[in-house]
C-alpha cells in the first residue's frame, strides 16, 4: 500500500516533519474505509497527536485530525474514547456582531 510506504519513509526520517502527520491522516482514512478499524486507530492517533504538538497546522488541520479518531471511534462503537477526543476540539471563536 503506497500511504503505508510513505509513512515508513517519514518514519526513517527526522522527526517532526508534517507530511508525516498528513500522511498517517489518509492511511488512517483508507483504513477506516476498509473497516480495519484497529488497523486505524494506532495511525489516526500518531497524525491527531503529531498535529495537535507540531507547530505549523492551522485550526482547521487540527478539527481534522480529531474529527477522524472522533468519527473512528464513533463507526467502531466506542463512545466513551470519542467523548475523549471531542472534549479536545478546538473551542469556536465567539461570533462578533456586524455594525
């Protein structure tokens, strides 16, 4: 599987590039596709977790992350570990009234 190859490459390099954070994302997400879902777990939680320390990745990138281990756990029946991640969501800004 080409996305497994790629994070292996990551995984040789130096740490703290965020490829491989994005990379783990679409394994996770073709994993998921395929219902392997312990296969996923481990690969989401590296990309959620690599986002959420790594500078770099805007609040969008970050909801991303924790909207799939939230939607992994969801699918695999595991409430109580998605109430955990959702818990980690970036709070929304407050809305700011027009003139």
């Amino acid at each position: 599987m080409m996305l497994r190859e790629g994070l292996e490459i990551y995984d040789s390099a130096p740490a703290g590039q965020e490829g491989r954070f994005v990379t783990a994302g679409y394994l996770g997400d073709a994993l998921m596709g395929q219902l392997r879902y312990a296969d996923a777990e481990p690969v989401f939680l590296l990309a959620a977790n690599g986002i959420l320390t790594g500078s770099g990745f805007a609040e969008d990138e970050k909801r991303l992350a924790i909207g799939r281990v939230i939607s992994l756990y969801d699918a695999w029946g595991k409430p109580d570990k998605a109430a955990e991640w959702r818990a980690k969501l970036p709070k929304e800004a407050p809305a700011t009234k027009q003139p």
